[in-house]
C-alpha cells in the first residue's frame, strides 16, 4: 500500500475545500483517497455524485448528462468508486462519454459544450468550471486512477488520540 501512496499529497478533510479551489495538479482530475468515507459528504453538497460501483449508473446516457450538468453549472462531479477496483476508461464512449473527459482544460472547453449541447437546443454558457473527482476508500488504486489522475489522500486522525481526547 505504501509504495503507491508516496506521491500522494496528504491533506486534512478541511483542506479539502481548498485544494478544490486551488488544485495542486491543474493537468489531471484527483483521485481522493479517503478510508474514513467523510468527504463523501462535503462532495454530494457541492455537486453531483455517481455511485460508480453501479452499472445502472455508470449508463452512457446517464454519463453524458451527469457531465452536461456540471459543465454547464461549473460544479463537481464525484465518481464514488468507494473500495471497488472501478474501471472508468471501459465506460468512456465517444458519443456520451469521451476520453476527453479526463483532460481539465478539455472538458472546460467551448469544444466540450457544443458536444454536450443536443441537436436543436439553445446554446448555452459555462457558469463556472466544471471539476471531476474520483473519490476512493482504499488505498489500493486501479492502475488508470494512478495513470490518468492525481493523488490526494485525506489523513486520517489516529482512533487512539480521538478516544484519550474524549476522556
């Protein structure tokens, strides 16, 4: 586990919000890294989440309007993969769900809003830029999580210093 770890920044689950506004890799998406499940959370409040774990929602259709959404309103999008070995590239579909997507400056592109936008529909603009998490409960990351993305770890409190704090 510790070898994988190494490059990770570790961070509190308050750094957080600050590492969302200012990421420390602006070429990659993060992959958080967060054994506890707390930041899930503080995720689900700041956009959408997708239980990546479930095909159902892992749909193409249900992929590329997930991706509208946060695009078109600059939120985030979490992939919860929880302590499943997900694997995100065999979802990606040029007519849904491209490989674009793992690219930042891509999918907050004007390239990225004509794709989205469907036949017919009135153009629309970005209020914001869009984010892409994928938020994992095990260390052990797939190997295109550690290819295509940046690590972020939360850190976890010590269970021995949080029971004497209570004392």
């Amino acid at each position: 586990y510790f070898g994988q770890m190494e490059s990770a920044k570790v961070i509190t689950l308050q750094g957080l919000n600050e590492e969302l506004k200012n990421p420390s890799n602006k070429e990659k998406w993060m992959s958080l890294v967060d054994v506890a499940g707390n930041s899930g959370i503080f995720l689900k409040y700041q956009g959408n989440v997708i239980n990546a774990f479930w095909e159902k929602e892992m749909e193409p259709a249900k992929l590329k309007k997930e991706l509208k959404a946060v695009v078109h309103y600059g939120k985030i999008l979490t992939f919860d993969c929880s302590d499943i070995d997900v694997n995100i590239p065999a979802h990606f579909d040029k007519d849904n769900f491209p490989k674009d997507v793992m690219d930042p400056k891509k999918v907050n592109s004007l390239d990225m809003v004509k794709f989205l936008t469907e036949d017919g529909e009135e153009p629309w603009g970005q209020k914001g830029e869009a984010t892409i998490i994928f938020l994992f409960k095990k260390e052990a990351l797939p190997q295109w999580a550690k290819d295509m993305t940046y690590i972020v770890k939360i850190q976890q409190i010590a269970k021995q210093l949080i029971e004497t704090s209570f004392r």
